[in-house]
C-alpha cells in the first residue's frame, strides 16, 4: 500500500485502508468477495498474489459488484511488483474497466483480451495485454493459479 499512495488519485492519499476480504480468512470464493466489497461507489483494491510469488493488481474506482455490462472510471489502472512497482494507467481507447459476474471478474478488456481475470472459484486467473490500459501480461504466465487475494476499501 505504501508504494501504491503515490499513484492513487489525490484525494485518497491521506485515507485509512482496511482489509475487506482476505482468501486466508475468507475462503476462495468470488461471491464472497462480491458481499465483501464495500460499499458502492468506493474505490477498492484487489491484490493477487500468484503461486510463483508473482504480486500483482488493480486499483477499481468504484466497489467490486456483479454487473451486466462494465462500470468504473479512468482512475481504475492496473500493477505489478516484478521486482519493482510498474503502472498501467487508462489508455482512453475504450471504457472496460470492470466487469463482473458469479463465474468471472474481469478488469480491463478489448479484442477478447483481459487485463485481469479471476474465476469464479479464485483458484485460477489470467492476465494479457489489453486495450484499457495497454498493460503488459502482470503475471509470469498468461493463466495462474492464485496463492492469496486480498481486497482493500477505504476505511
């Protein structure tokens, strides 16, 4: 969180985060991760770490939900720690931030192409260059299976 502070919008910089949902505590389940995700319209952080040890995430300008269609704001961007932090903001060529149902959570997207994708177990996901954010692949493989997941709110 300390090194994520600078690239976060300004007006969160000085806010308290507190831990929503924890694999370790919660179990792996993207439903349970829906009910924890805070409440609508706060920003969230989701972070992944992979079973390679890879650390990798998002910041979501709004709360973690089911939708039908994508929701979120050009705040939302995506990282990496691989070894040092790396930011892939908005690019504006389209707006799929987030997209989330009970099988798939999805941040970032075009040409079929994902930036960050969860399943709905949280024991596998993916990560590829996408339009949204012209990210490169966050993990060490295009598909991994998921060590721990967290996910942040503002206090």
């Amino acid at each position: 969180l300390p090194q994520l502070g600078p690239h976060l919008p300004p007006r969160l910089t000085q806010q308290p985060w507190h831990l929503l949902y924890c694999t370790r505590r919660d179990g792996f389940s993207l439903r349970t991760l829906y009910r924890s995700g805070g409440p609508p319209g706060s920003p969230a952080l989701l972070l992944v770490r992979d079973t390679e040890a890879q650390a990798f995430g998002a910041f979501l300008s709004s709360a973690v939900r089911c939708s039908s269609g994508f929701y979120g704001t050009g705040e939302t961007f995506l990282f990496s720690f691989s070894p040092e932090l790396k930011v892939f903001r908005w690019t504006g060529r389209n707006n799929f931030f987030v997209k989330g149902d009970m099988n798939l959570l999805m941040v970032g997207g075009g040409s079929g192409r994902f930036g960050l994708w969860l399943d709905g177990d949280l024991h596998r996901g993916g990560s590829q260059p996408c339009e949204t954010f012209d990210n490169e692949t966050l993990s060490a493989r295009e598909e991994f299976c998921i060590q721990d997941l967290e996910l942040w709110g503002l206090a």
